[in-house]
C-alpha cells in the first residue's frame, strides 16, 4: 500500500513538473506579442502625443498584465522622482523583468538596447528605434511560437514518462 502512494506521488510531482514546463514554453510567445504591443503604445504616445517619458510609461503600463505591468510603471515612478535617468531606470526594470520572465537573452538584449536610446533621440529617430526593436521581437516571436510548437506537448509527455520510469525503477 506504502509503495503505491510513493509512486503516485512520485508520478504526480513529475506530471506537474512537466507541464509547468510546457506552461514556460508556452508563455513566452505570449508576453512577447504583449510586449510587441506594449512598444506599439509607446511609440503612439510618443509620436503622436507628445507624452514625456515617465508620463507615457504609466499610460502604457496601467492596462498591462504583470510583469510587465510592473516593470512599465516601476519606471515611471523612477523617472518622476527624477534621481535617475531613463537607461538606469529601464536597465534596473530590465534585470528584473529578465527573473520574472521567461525571456531568453536575446530578448533582453534588445530591449537593453533599446533603452539605451530612449529619451535620446527627435520623434522620428525614437519612432526608428521602435521599429527596429519591434522587427526583432517579430523574429524572437516567430523563434519561440516554432519552440513552443516542438517542445510543449514533449514537456508534458516527458514529465509523466520521467515519473513512469522512476516508478519502474524504485520497485
């Protein structure tokens, strides 16, 4: 009877492990597009309504899902006290958003990148930079919508096989 509930409980905590597995693999084109959205707001605000910066962060940021949503306001509130400016306040927001996230690096260096000229630079030259970002976001996208078509329905397959294979070995 003991053995049974170990394997079961072995068993469970694979599944889960599995397809919390697949649950990162599938959020991460998610918050891509989200993000790619979020940018497309930003560079409205921008351009067309000629918002400051700290200013347009808290317009953007208050409809947003989390994490984003923290890190869009986080620097905005950081920009208004005025201690900072815009690259060390989105480069603080940056490495924070890069834990709570699943992001890889090459996402992350784009929007560093990216912060690196925010605030820098005439509408039309802002506006530029947007579009390169966007256009890389569209290929991280594309990268992760192809691994989260290869991989999400073996994360899930490998977390019950991994527990099935315990199981068979421990009795």
């Amino acid at each position: 009877m003991m053995s049974w509930l170990g394997a079961i409980a072995i068993l469970s905590a694979t599944t889960i492990f599995g397809f919390e597995w697949a649950k990162r693999v599938r959020e991460r084109p998610k918050k891509l597009r989200e993000l790619k959205v979020t940018l497309q707001a930003l560079e409205a605000e921008i351009m067309y309504g000629s918002t400051p910066l700290h200013e347009a962060f808290l317009h953007i940021g208050r409809p947003l899902k989390e994490p984003l949503s923290t890190f869009f306001l986080t620097i905005s509130d950081r920009l208004a006290e005025g201690e900072l400016s815009v690259q060390e306040a989105w480069d603080i927001q940056l490495a924070v958003l890069a834990k709570e996230t699943s992001f890889k690096m090459g996402e992350i260096e784009v929007l560093r990148q990216f912060g690196a000229t925010l605030g820098r630079h005439d509408k039309e030259h802002q506006q530029k930079q947007i579009q390169l970002t966007l256009a890389h976001l569209n290929r991280e996208e594309k990268e992760a919508r192809d691994i989260q078509e290869r991989y999400e329905k073996m994360c899930k397959s490998l977390g019950v096989l991994m527990g099935l294979l315990i199981v068979i070995l421990l009795m």
